[in-house]
C-alpha cells in the first residue's frame, strides 16, 4: 500500500502531496497519534484532508493511513441517553479517561460493547428479508424499545437464527444468505455513512402537528411533524431557552439535541436539566429518550461541521423504526461559520460575507432531510427539524437566515424588544409564519374544535389591527381613538400578555395542553364579542375595564389548572354577569 506523508498543516486543514490512493470523503487517520480526518479533495497534484481533532504539534512528513470507508456513525441500543462528541465519540468514557479535557487521538467505541441486552428474535430460518426489516428487538430504556433492522442495501434468506436471550451489540444473533451465496452475520449494530441519508420507501404529506405546550407556537405558528422551523435570534433572545422548552415537552417520541458552536456551561445547562426532568408522557427521566451531541465553541472546528450530520443519521436511524424524532441544531449559524472557517483555509472564493458559495445547498441538504415518510418496513415515522439561527445584530438579511428561510416552512422570529421586557418566547407575532397551517386545519377540526383556526385566524386578525393602530398612538396618542379602536388595544393586551407570553417555571403554564389553548382563545374572544356589543350602545369602555375583567382574564393561564377545564365555563358566566350589569 502507497505510503501518505503530510506536506502542509493549515489549521485543521492538512495536505498531501503527490497523487495518492485516498478517495473523496474517506475517513483517514492522521499523523503519529492518529487523528481523525476526512478527505475533502483530490486532485492528481495533492489530497487535502479536514482534522477533526486539534493540530497542534502535528508535522509534515507524519503518516495519513486509509481506512477505505466515508465518515459513518454506529448505530445500535445505547444510542439514547449517551452523550456524544461531533464524530459520535462517548464524551463520558472519554471523561473516565483524560478527565475534563479530551485527549486527542482517541479511539472509542460509541457504543458499549461489553452491556447485555435482553434481545427477542422476529425471524426465523427460512424468511426472505429485505432492507429495513427488523429482525430482532431489545429494550434500550425503559421507554425506548430497539429494532434492530436489515441494513437498507441488503437482502436474502435467513439461514441460521439464535435463540432469544441476552447478547452484547457485536455478538452475531442471526445469519443471512445474499441472493449471490454470499452469507453475512447480523448482529445489533450497522455502519452508516453520515452524509447519505437513508432511503425511505415513500415521503407522506405532513398533517399532524408537533404538539410543543407552547402557545404561540401550537395555536399561532403550528410545526408538523416532519417539518422543518427556523428560530432566528439576535444575542439573548432565548433560541436556547425556545429550543429547551421544545426538547422537554414536544410529543416526539425520540429528542436528538445538538450544541453545535455553543458555549459549553449550556450543554451542562441541557445535561442537569435533562437528568432532573420527569418526562410527563413517561413518567421516566427525560434522558430515556433523548440524545445529545455536544460540539462546543473551544472544540475542534471541523468537527462542528460535522456535528450536524451525526445527529440527522441518529434521528434516521430512529425514524426508520418506526418513530417519530425530533432534532433541535443549536445553533446552525455556528455550523455556517465553521464552513466558511474550512473554506477560508482551502482558500476558495468567497461568497456574501465570506460564506461558501455553497451554503446554500449545504443548508438544503440538511433541512430536506426532515419528513414525515413511509420506512422500508411499512412502518411510519418522522423527522423534525428545529435549527435555531445567531444573526449578529439580530439581522434578518444576512445570508444564513435568507438561505435557512429557503427551505424551511416555519419562522418563528425572536425579538430582542419581547426579550428584554421578559416575554417569553420571545416570538414575534408580526415577523413570525408557518406554511404549515392549512395542512394541519383538519387535524385540528378533527381532534380540538372546528372553530379553532376561525379563532387562530381572529387573533391574528386582532394583533395586527393592533400593531397598525400603535402607530396612530405613537403619534397622537390613545385617548384620541374611538371606543371600538381602544376595545382591540384592550384585547390585544390580553392575547399578548394572557396568551402568547409563558411562564417556564409555573407548573400549569409551562405546559399547556392544546385543548386549554383552544379554550383560552374562546374565553378571549367571548369577552371582545360581548365587549364590542357594549360599546356599539355608546357605553364608554373605561366601564369595562373599570371591573378588572381584562385583568382577571391575564391571569386565566396561572388560575386554572389544567386539569379542571370546567372553570372556563364560570369566566363565561362572570363576564356575561358583568356585562350585562353595564348594559342594564
């Protein structure tokens, strides 16, 4: 085998001169302490290679091995509640061996290979399978069972099948013979390579929402499951604390979070969080079903790049099993700079504001990856993409959020104003979209209400009419306006405030279940109702809000529990009791 010795050491860019036996993205161990690489290009003059490890200290004329296969991941049980590096390396096997810094060069397993798992067989000799099947389940958590399935390219008949029992990821469970008389082992784990997406059999409309318990977001800009959102942010607007609140409580059956560029006391913040969490659909601790994949900012940045591969091979691999994933990139604007960092260093032409000219496509790539599909095996699932975006300056126009806007259907703007007047989320009403509404309004006819989108629709109505008429009250001020124009500035208030704005610590408010989000908006709107009919009699509205019904209607959120959904009818009773005293 030809011998590859390094020329030249940019950063973590590393050449080879000469022609060479290396191939477009292979996976190549680097210099004495064997690093991990990836070829990124060939030409007959030189290879040049990205480290994913840091450089320093590494020499020319140090060895490039080969190892003949692209950057792949280790799928199998023990993927849930580990967390791992950008190359989905174990940070806590790495932690029992060079403490808190990683070492580098480091060879680990990804999964444990020495843990038992009580496996059940789903074949038996004779069966003809093809990709995708499963042919064997264990429990991975107590709430995540593991299929392990026929890798998509292959197919034959089984010819030998173990009996149930326990058995570590590597110990063979069953044999296969390839139509050619080829016989291979299966055993709980495969390989897959992380920038090819898994084939599914067929890709299904996405009609089902991501239900969040956030407001604003189910009932205003609805997610569905397979779809694709952008949380675009300046500096302190709380992506983190969006994407947090979305981790914990959205129904997905699997959470694949990554920090990738994000400072490392938020992973911390993620991991304590995690642990403590009591999952409310489980009753289980959160991390039973949830993955991490930690990227920091003082880590390596080619591995940042990445990162976000790793994670969207997990979130496949799950959905192929017939679950429904949701993966939240925090944040894709580092994952941006790490490629324009790469791209400065093989001195390529510059795009706006130095990005890649292929950011585009990269961030397509990625996105269109989400879906709700049809697996290999017949089953269903999905993957959601949630990847927040760090604009500097909290500007829109700069490329990574155009490009993201592209191909996402879900905006939902945070507004630095929102923030630091502590309203969260801090999404921005009149910024904000979702694409998504009219596939999902028969989901919601079907299962909430078939007045749920006439209210979704008359409280957005309401919040614009009200943005309009601030700017008339900047001006003029509001005592000028007429009773009917004050009543939607009164209203509004109460959407805001009572509504849209939530409360993370309150256990009542900090998940809330659609079906008291429906109720919410009709108490809402039933006050605006009965109040326009009061001030088309020419009763001033300071009558109304003199009664404090605006105010008690702001605290609906803390004062009635989610469990009792029955008080909404005596707010009716209360607002009706008020207001047929001013009328009389």
């Amino acid at each position: 085998m030809q011998e590859n010795k390094i020329y030249g050491i940019n950063g973590p860019v590393v050449t080879v001169k000469g022609r060479t036996d290396l191939g477009m993205l292979e996976t190549v161990f680097v210099g004495e302490k064997r690093l991990i690489g990836e070829v990124i290009k060939v030409d007959s003059s030189a290879t040049t290679i990205q480290v994913y490890e840091e450089t320093t200290s590494l020499r020319p004329g140090e060895p490039v091995v080969s190892t003949g296969l692209p950057l792949s991941v280790t799928l199998g049980p023990g993927i849930i509640g580990n967390i791992f590096d950008g190359i989905e390396r174990p940070l806590t096997a790495m932690k029992e061996k060079f403490g808190a810094f990683i070492g580098r060069g480091a060879d680990f397993d990804a999964l444990n290979k020495d843990k038992k798992y009580k496996v059940t067989l789903k074949v038996n000799t004779g069966d003809y399978v093809t990709g995708g099947t499963v042919f064997a389940e264990c429990p991975e958590t107590p709430v995540i069972t593991h299929r392990a399935m026929i890798l998509p390219n292959l197919s034959g008949e089984i010819v030998e099948v173990m009996p149930d029992g326990e058995y570590t990821v590597n110990d063979v469970i069953a044999k296969l013979k390839k139509d050619n008389g080829e016989i291979v082992e299966l055993t709980l784990t495969q390989k897959w390579p992380i920038r090819n997406p898994r084939p599914v059999s067929k890709r299904l409309p996405a009609t089902k929402p991501l239900i969040t318990g956030q407001r604003v977001i189910d009932s205003v800009f609805p997610i569905a499951k397979g779809g694709a959102a952008a949380i675009p942010g300046g500096f302190g607007t709380g992506k983190t604390m969006t994407q947090h609140q979305l981790a914990k409580w959205c129904d997905a059956d699997i959470i694949i979070y990554v920090g990738c560029g994000e400072r490392g006391n938020e992973m911390t913040q993620v991991l304590t969080e995690f642990s403590e969490i009591i999952d409310p659909k489980t009753q289980k601790p959160l991390l039973d079903r949830t993955v991490l994949i930690a990227n920091t900012s003082n880590m390596p940045v080619a591995a940042r790049e990445a990162s976000i591969y790793t994670g969207i091979t997990l979130a496949e691999y799950y959905r192929d099993m017939g679950y429904h994933t949701a993966l939240m990139a925090d944040s894709t604007s580092r994952w941006a700079e790490a490629l324009r960092e790469i791209s400065g260093r093989l001195e390529e032409m510059p795009a706006d504001e130095g990005f890649p000219a292929y950011l585009p496509s990269r961030l397509s790539e990625f996105y269109e990856r989400s879906g709700y599909v049809e697996n290999l095996n017949g089953s269903e699932g999905s993957i959601t993409l949630i990847g927040a975006v760090s604009p500097q300056g909290s500007d829109f126009s700069e490329p990574v959020t155009q490009n993201t806007k592209r191909f996402t259907r879900c905006f939902w703007a945070l507004d630095k104003a929102l923030a630091y007047a502590r309203h969260y989320p801090a999404i921005n009403w009149n910024n904000s979209y979702s694409e998504y509404v009219g596939e999902l309004s028969d989901w919601y006819r079907d299962n909430v209400s078939v007045d749920f989108m006439n209210y979704r629709e008359e409280i957005c109505s309401i919040l614009l009419e009200e943005n309009s008429l601030m700017e008339i009250v900047k001006l003029i001020g509001a005592d000028v306006l007429p009773d009917e124009q004050k009543l939607i500035i009164e209203i509004a208030r109460v959407i805001r405030v009572g509504f849209l704005q939530q409360n993370a610590f309150h256990k009542d408010d900090t998940f809330v279940p659609i079906e008291k989000q429906f109720q919410m908006m009709e108490v809402i709107l039933y006050l605006y109702h009965r109040a326009q009919l009061v001030v088309e009699r020419q009763i001033p509205i300071s009558k109304i809000t003199s009664t404090g019904v605006f105010d008690k209607l702001v605290q609906i959120k803390y004062d009635i529990p989610n469990d009792k959904l029955e008080m909404f009818d005596e707010y009716k009773k209360e607002i009706d009791i008020i207001l047929d005293s001013i009328l009389k």
